[in-house]
C-alpha cells in the first residue's frame, strides 16, 4: 500500500505545478520575491512606500455553484478569471490596488491538465487585475468529492492610502449612480440558474437567437473585473464616494452597503438595459422582478456613487477603460436603503 493506491497522486501534483508554471510567470510584478514552489509566496513591502497612511485590504471568495457548468461542458479555462473578479472586485470597492492573489483548488482527483486550465484562467485574472498570482494549494481530496469535480477559491491582497479610501461616508443626496455593465450573470445565483434551465449537455449547447450563442457559453461567460476601471476614474482627478459590487444579494442587498445613514438610493431600470440572458432567465423560470433584482446583477456589475457634477468625467473614465457607463440612478434622504423604479 503506498499514498497513491489510497488516492492520491503526488506524481501528477508534481506535473501540475510545471503545466502552471509559464501561467503564473505571466502575472509577475516587480514586487513578487521568489517563485513558484516555495512554502509561502513573498512580496515586497516596497508598495507601501510613499503612502501616507498605508491600509492593507483583502478579499476572499469562491465560484459557487457556477462550476457545476464547467463540469458538465468540461471547460474549465475561465472559471478562474470568475474566482479572481470575486475577490479583486471588492478590494476595488474600497479604492484598493489589488497587488497579489492566491487560489486554492480541492479535487477528487488530480488530472494536472484541468488543473492547468483552471490555473490560466486564474493567471488571466490576475493579468486584468495586474495582481500577481504568488501561490495556491491543490489538494486531493480522494472519497470525499467525486474524482471528476473540483472547488475553487481565491484570497487577494490590495493596498490604498487612508485618505483614498472609499467608504460611502461622503454619500449625500443628490449624489448620482454610475452603473458599469455587467458580462452577464457573472459568479451569483447559479442554484437558482440551475432550477430554470435543466443542466444537461444538450441544453446547454442550445443555441437562443436572443443570447447571439449557446446557453452553456452564454453562462460561463467569466465575472467582468472593473479593477482598471476604478484606478481609470481615480486617475481622472474623480472622488468616488461609494462603490458596490453587484454580487449575491442584486441591488437590494449590495448598493446599501456603500450608503451612510439618512440616504436612500434610487435606481432607475429604465436607464440601463437588462442582459438578454436575465429576460430569458425571468421568462423560463417566471421568476418575479423583484426576486430577480435581490439575486442577479441585472446588467450592472458595479454601482459607483459619485457628485453629480462629475457624472459625465466618470462615464468618460470608464469608457476610455473599455467599460460600458449608465447613468443609473440617483441618491435622495431617506431611509437607508434602495428603491428600484
């Protein structure tokens, strides 16, 4: 009897690591100390300097349910870009340079070339979010998943100056909601998708007119990261006062955490166009409109709140950083809270 007869495969562990090596060299900064394969990934303090007040900020996620579809289509080269918005996105949020990014994969067994997929799609990640992938974990769990599936998570590290934090605080009403586009469902509420649409090979190689593809391409379609975005905006001399990430929760959960007391947001639907794969989402599945706010992005995978007299700047920012802007709503007093109108 020796590990391998009781499931696990330190050889292919072993293989693993050199298909991702050229994958994370690719997301190396000058900061990154060492390389691939050392006990701990090093980085250098070097970032804090010249900052006034240095605050670390992190952010830890997963890809949720959304995996089930790369198990069934066996595609797994970008739901790692998903694993790294999830968590660079809110270190965003706060106004914090993402600087480096670790994952870890659990696997009923190891077959080094999946691992090598999902593993470039976390490097693809790190790339759009110019954070370096210093480190991770494969681990193979033999009994306890089933020898075709996998989990993945992600931990990442920004940093940003005490005065350049975004906190909501300075929200005062008549401030506006800059919406920046979603790519689609993105990494939230696939337990739901996976109730509407039945999860088969066939149906997700269905091609909708609407959808301009496939369902199953359509679904994995990876997390929008809004990183470049955000540094564009500040970079423009724009002050954003509060930033939410569009994840779990839609709109009713997630735009009143960037609010202070005494405001209410109010988001204007009309203002911004609801993604093909939500109407057909809501149709299939006659899920109620607010139902679909409170669990789905929508179309919007980020709501910045900044002055109305810097809303047409902010817009202008972010299309030169390939996003999509909307005028999206505005802020009023009231209860702390959203409405949707």
């Amino acid at each position: 009897m020796d590990y391998r007869k009781a499931g696990v495969d330190i050889e292919a562990g072993y293989q693993s690591v050199e298909l991702m090596k050229e994958f994370v060299k690719g997301t190396t900064r000058p900061e990154v100390l060492g390389g691939i394969g050392g006990f701990s990934g090093a980085f250098s303090a070097a970032a804090l300097k010249g900052m006034e007040k240095p605050v670390l900020l992190s952010g830890t996620d997963g890809v949720g349910t959304k995996l089930k579809l790369a198990f069934l289509l066996d595609r797994h080269d970008t739901i790692g870009i998903d694993c790294v918005a999830m968590c660079v996105n809110d270190v965003a949020c706060a106004g914090g340079e993402p600087l480096f990014f670790l994952d870890y994969i659990a696997c009923g067994r190891n077959y080094p070339e999946k691992i090598a997929s999902i593993v470039k799609g976390v490097a693809e990640g790190c790339k759009q979010a110019g954070a370096a992938l210093v480190g991770g974990e494969t681990a193979e769990h033999p009994g306890m998943m089933p020898e075709e599936e996998y989990d993945l998570a992600g931990f990442a590290v920004g940093i940003a100056d005490e005065k350049d934090l975004i906190t909501g605080a300075d929200i005062r009403e008549g401030d506006v909601l800059i919406g920046l586009a979603s790519s689609g469902v993105h990494s939230n509420g696939f337990s739901l998708v996976r109730k509407v649409f039945e999860m088969t090979r066939e149906s997700l190689d269905t091609y909708y007119d609407e959808l301009n593809g496939t369902l199953g391409d359509t679904l994995l379609t990876p997390t929008r990261i809004y990183v470049k975005a955000l540094k564009a905006i500040k970079e423009a001399g724009i002050t954003v006062k509060g930033a939410s990430h569009i994840t779990g929760g839609g709109f009713y959960e997630n735009i009143p955490r960037m609010l202070p007391e005494g405001v209410r947001a109010v988001v204007e639907k009309a203002n911004f166009p609801m993604l093909p794969i939500f109407r057909l989402l809501q149709e299939k599945g006659n899920i109620e409109e607010k139902v679909m706010y409170n669990t789905y992005n929508c179309g919007l995978g980020m709501v910045l709140a900044v002055d109305a007299a810097d809303a047409e700047k902010t817009m202008e920012a972010a299309r030169a950083a390939g996003e999509m802007p909307y005028l999206a709503g505005y802020c009023k007093a009231g209860e702390k809270g959203v409405d949707i109108c």
